[in-house]
C-alpha cells in the first residue's frame, strides 16, 4: 500500500507540469485499486473540497464540482497547504483576490457581490455608444486623464456577429518577477496591487448592426490616483525625450532679453538685470548694484567699480531650508573667469536622501566676512535662524565666523577633508627633498584618518616635535592653520557626522558649469541668470521626482554593492560573530589584511521610515552603527552592519521554523493518537504534504 501512495503521490505532485500520460497513468491506477484503497488514495489528492471533503488534482475540476455541487459557496474557501491564493491568482486569469480583505473568488459576479455587501463599494455598469473605433480610442484617453489611471488589454476575441475588447486596470492582479535576480526592483515597488481591480472598459462591435458600444465600469478599489504609478501618453514620453536631447536648444531659447548693439556694457547689464528681475520676483531676496548705496550696509562701495551684491532664494528654497538646515549646512563658491569677476556663493542643505538643495544663492564681485554676514542675514530674516548640527566648509573660517555672528552657532564646524589634503598638498613645497615630503604626507594622512583620540594626540605630539630644519617652514604652516582647530578636519572628531567631503556644493557647482553654462570658460551676466532662473524652474520637480517615484541615489547603490559582498562569504566567517547583547555585536574584520581587527556593531533605532533602506536586510542606515571607517566617517551601510543583518534574518527564520515544526509534531501526535483510538488501535499512515 505505501508503494501505490508513493505513486499516487508522484502522480499528483502540484509542482510537476500536468501532462496527459499522467492523467492516463492515474486512471489506470485508479481502476486497479480497489474500494478501501481508493479512499486511501484520496488522501495524497492536493485540492480539497471543504463542504464534501473531496479531493481533486486539477484546479479546474474542483472549481467545476463547486459550481456544480456548492454554487452558495463560490468564494473559494480552499484551505489546502498547496493552494497559495497568491500563486494561484498569478498562474489563473480567473481567479480572483478582495484588495481589501484578501479573499478569493473564482467568478467575476459573485466578487462584485461581495464588493456591494461586505465593503459597501457601488459597482455600476454604464453603457454608450461611439460611432467607431477611433472614437472610442478618443474617448478611452479621456477617460484615462479623467480616472488617472491606465487601461491595458485583457482579452480579445471575433466572431462572426460582433468583436470585443476588454481592457482593465493596469494596476489589477498580482505581481509575478520574470527577473533572474540579477537586477533589483525599483524603489516604488510593483504597480500591481495583488488583487482584482473591478473598473473595466468593454469595446463591442456589432458587425450585423455596425453598432459600437462601450461598456465600462468607473470604480477603482484597492488603490488610488499614486502619483508614482501614473503612465505618461506616448506624445508627451516623446515631447519629454526630444526635450532633453536638444537641452541645450532649450537654454538659447529661454533667452528672450533684447540684445541692442550697445557700446555701453553696463547699459546692457542693467537691461537684462532689471528685466529679469521682472520675471522672477519673487526669486529676488536682496540687490544692491555697483553704483547704488545702502544705508542697511555702509560698508559696500558704491560707484562705477562698486560692490555688487545679488541674492536669490524663493519659497520653495526658504522652505527647503527651514526643513533640513538642523541637520547638515554646506556652504562654498564658485569662482570662474568672467567679466565682471563675479562669484558664485551657494547655501546647502542635504535632505533625507543625502541630496543637496541649493537654498540660497548669492552673485557677488565681493568675497570677504562682511558680505557674508549680509548674506546670512537676509537668509534668517526670510527663512528663520536655524541652529545647524553641522557646518561644512573649505578651510577658511570666515564663513562659519559670518555665521556665528547672523545665526545660532553650529553644534559641530567641519572642513572638507578634499580641501584640507589640498591646502596640506600645496604647502608640501616648503619642504626640500622628495623623500621628505613623502613622509611627510604620510604621516598627515595617518594623523587625519586615525579614529581614536588618545592615538591622534599622541601622533600629534610627535609630529609638532620633529626636529628637522627642512620642515621648520611646513610645521610653522600647520600650527598657525591646523593646530588649534583639530575639531574640524580630524577623523576622530567628526565620527558618525553623517558627511565628510562637501561634495554637495561640489556637484551642484558642476552641474551649473557643465549642464547650464556649457562648459563656458567666460559667461555674461545673462547667461549665468538664465542658468540660474532654469536651476530654480527645476529644484522642485527634482525634489517631487525623488519623493513620489524614488531615486537611485549613492547611498543605496553602495548598500547593495555591500550586500552582495557579504552574501559570498563563507558561512565561518559569518558564525564568528560574536554576539555581546541583543544590541550589540563583534565582527570581524572582512579585509584579509585586517584579520586580527574586530569591529563593534550597534543598534541605536528600533525602526526608521527614511528611504535609504536595504531591501534584502530590510533595514535602513541609521539604524546600526559600526566603528569601522566606511560607516562612521563615510556614512555608509558597511559590511559588517549587512553581516549582522543577515544573522538576524537567519536567526528569525530559524527560530520561526522551530516552531513551526514543533506545532507540526504535536498536532500530528495528537492526531495519531485519535485514529488509533478510533480504530480500535490500528495507525493508518496518512501521506503528510511536504
């Protein structure tokens, strides 16, 4: 009898394709079994009716034998271990799942029913007539635009007395990855909803009669207008994609300021600045022009060659910055060959995708304290004085001076550590002998990048008491520049800041030159105001862009990088965590070369609802820490943090299965006991699923 079972078991296995020689082969075995066997063999059928407790191989037959035996009954109510709602949704068009509530039904009739009943949800059926095809597929892009939702083709079908389409919602069903793993999903996830949609357009076509009629049903459940799912028409993805080909067609056309044949250039400055001003109102935070005087700042010079200051920030900059400039301020300038010796002064914050938002921008021919204290000024008069946790910028310290003197003091002033390795860099000529600066270099490097503070004072000490004549010049340097102020370009000084380069105003700096300005080594006036006016057009659908539909920033992109790195290590490299709480972890070094180098991990948040998460360890950034330097100084997900992750996952999973199987075996003793109870002692081993 466990030899038949085995068979009968092979035969009906859900997993395996259902191919006619199996069908054939089952009803041989079945007409050779007897009575008592046959009922013995319906156990090791998958699908089970739960009103007759019948079993069935096929999907198809028990849907039948339940419309046929238990039509009350059509929601399916198929408590098989085999039967996946999900799966089967996704492997049945007729199947189909309540996005409210979970349930699945095998017709269309009896889940609107239950839409009507259950959820009290209205689905009507509403009918019109066209007078063609085109006029339908006119009418379905406005129905489209006014539902905000798409509809794609369902079915299709002709015969000789009509022909019918039916499209559906696009966001009904349930997502199926036809992936290889080789790519991630994107960040909004699927646009299926893993239920039925009921709306629905119905195009018939009478053929005898020349009749067309739309039959559609307007109500969506399950999902709403989602900004990120909404699907362009193809004249506007056309519109968009010959737009940014021809990008820079559209900078010489958004120029459209008089260009007279003037001799007289401050003339023509004057022209274009006022009529662009004109334009954008409200972009325009302060302007003081060369021949103009302020009694608010008698310090600016007036005249032919005088002080010209011009500041830009709008709402959405001011309100960009009342958001985020508690946490990270970056601030630099952009100097640039011209004809007016101008520069550009920007204002950064960084958002909660570590993207940085110009908030305020400055055109000036002045660069000193004085002027900066009057840009910061108007910034907290407009946008509110905020107090920083961090203050990024070069190695000059007027501008944190200009800040304290406007706006609450930072918590922490930082220097750019790109700036700081070139100005050490630029000064290493003081020293004579090449083998003397590449010491030298060396051991600045190991002074700035060492991550305890007891290590660094020490290695400090021993760098100012050199005593060697060549380098009396360079260490002079380094104690009137660097000694006093080892809180803002130290490593140990500036762990878990969150940033550690002004990268931010670097790449903005290049996007204005590269992408703006074309690459231009000499721009007027009106170029850059034409750069600027396009830079403020964008800021907001960028920001939109990122917050709705996701952006790929760096930040993930290493978190994955970092994650696949830790899937391939061997399984001994994993078990040597040491696990010190439920908190806190010791890991490894993963470098070969640094072997005997243990890293602490810690979990600082429970939860986090930031987006720069990783999808596999289903964590975000911040909420494990590593004393490594990728993550405390570079603020990346590092390896070890995904490590830990990942021994966590395995242990839930472990843990989950445990109990599991420890449900299983009780149940089952207890079950066991029951049949032998019941027939008088004798145990009738029943074929369990896997």
């Amino acid at each position: 009898m466990q030899t038949v079972l085995k068979k009968v078991q092979n035969l009906y296995n859900p997993s395996s394709p259902r191919e006619s020689n199996n069908w054939v082969q089952m009803v041989q075995l079945d007409s050779s079994l007897s009575f008592e066997d046959k009922e013995n063999v319906q156990e090791a059928r998958k699908l089970i009716c739960n009103t007759c407790n019948y079993g069935f191989t096929y999907r198809k037959t028990l849907i039948r034998h339940i419309q046929d035996k238990h039509p009350e009954e059509m929601c399916a109510d198929i408590s098989s271990q085999a039967y996946n709602p999900v799966e089967s949704h996704q492997n049945s068009r007729g199947h189909r799942v309540c996005p409210l509530c979970s349930t699945l039904f095998l017709r269309k009739e009896t889940i609107y029913k239950h839409f009507r009943t259950v959820h009290d949800k209205k689905i009507e059926i509403h009918s019109m007539d066209v007078e063609n095809e085109e006029a339908f597929l006119e009418w379905k892009r406005w129905f489209e635009n006014d539902t905000k939702c798409k509809f794609v083709k369902y079915n299709h079908y002709k015969s000789k007395k009509q022909v019918v389409k039916i499209l559906i919602c696009h966001r009904s069903g349930c997502f199926q990855s036809r992936s290889r793993g080789v790519r991630h999903l994107r960040l909004t996830g699927s646009e299926k909803i893993n239920g039925f949609c009921p709306s629905e357009v119905r195009f018939v076509h009478n053929l005898t009669t020349n009749r067309c009629t739309v039959h559609y049903i307007d109500e969506h459940i399950g999902h709403g207008p989602e900004l990120q799912f909404l699907k362009l028409e193809e004249p506007n993805k056309m519109l968009n994609h010959d737009s940014m080909l021809d990008f820079p067609a559209i900078l010489d056309e958004s120029c459209d300021l008089p260009k007279p044949n003037l001799e007289d250039k401050h003339l023509l400055d004057t022209i274009v600045l006022s009529t662009w001003i004109s334009e954008n109102k409200d972009s325009v935070l302060y302007i003081k022009g060369p021949e103009e005087s302020d009694p608010q700042f008698p310090e600016l010079s007036s005249g032919p060659n005088g002080d010209f200051v011009f500041i830009i920030m709008n709402e959405f900059q001011a309100t960009m910055f009342a958001e985020y400039a508690s946490d990270i301020v970056a601030v630099s300038r952009m100097e640039g060959p011209n004809d007016y010796d101008l520069e550009l002064f920007v204002v950064m914050v960084v958002d909660n995708f570590r993207q940085g938002i110009p908030c305020c921008l400055m055109l000036s021919n002045r660069s000193d304290q004085y002027v900066y204290e009057l840009l910061f000024t108007k910034l907290g008069d407009y946008a509110g004085r905020i107090k920083p946790n961090i203050f990024m910028s070069d190695v000059q310290d007027i501008y944190a001076n200009a800040w304290k003197v406007t706006m609450p003091p930072p918590h922490r002033q930082l220097f750019c550590s790109w700036y700081v390795k070139q100005s050490w860099e630029k000064n290493l000529s003081r020293i004579e002998g090449s083998s003397k600066r590449k010491a030298m270099r060396q051991s600045l490097k190991e002074l700035q990048m060492e991550l305890s503070p007891f290590r660094f004072h020490e290695l400090l000490r021993q760098l100012l008491s050199t005593n060697d004549p060549d380098l009396d010049s360079f260490l002079e340097y380094f104690r009137q520049n660097f000694e006093k102020n080892e809180s803002t370009w130290a490593y140990c000084h500036r762990k878990y800041a969150g940033i550690n380069t002004n990268s931010v105003c670097d790449r903005f700096f290049r996007l204005v030159r590269h992408l703006y300005l074309r690459d231009r080594t000499n721009f007027s006036l009106e170029q850059i105001l034409d750069a600027l006016s396009m830079l403020l057009t964008s800021l907001p659908q960028e920001k939109l862009i990122r917050e709705v539909k996701g952006k790929l920033v760096s930040k993930i992109k290493e978190a994955r990088v970092r994650h696949s790195m830790v899937v391939n290590w061997p399984e001994e490299q994993l078990n040597a965590i040491i696990v010190v709480s439920q908190t806190k972890w010791l890991v490894p070094s993963a470098n070969d070369d640094e072997k005997e180098e243990i890293h602490q991990v810690e979990k600082v948040l429970a939860e986090c609802d930031c987006k720069l998460m990783c999808g596999e360890c289903r964590c975000c950034l911040h909420q494990y820490r590593c004393s490594c330097l990728d993550n405390c100084i570079q603020f990346n997900m590092c390896v070890h943090i995904h490590a830990v992750c990942i021994l966590q996952n395995t242990i839930r999973t472990d843990s989950s299965n445990d109990l599991v199987e420890e449900f299983i075996v009780d149940v089952s003793l207890a079950e066991m006991d029951s049949e032998m109870e019941n027939n008088n002692g004798s145990l009738f081993v029943k074929i369990e699923d896997e």
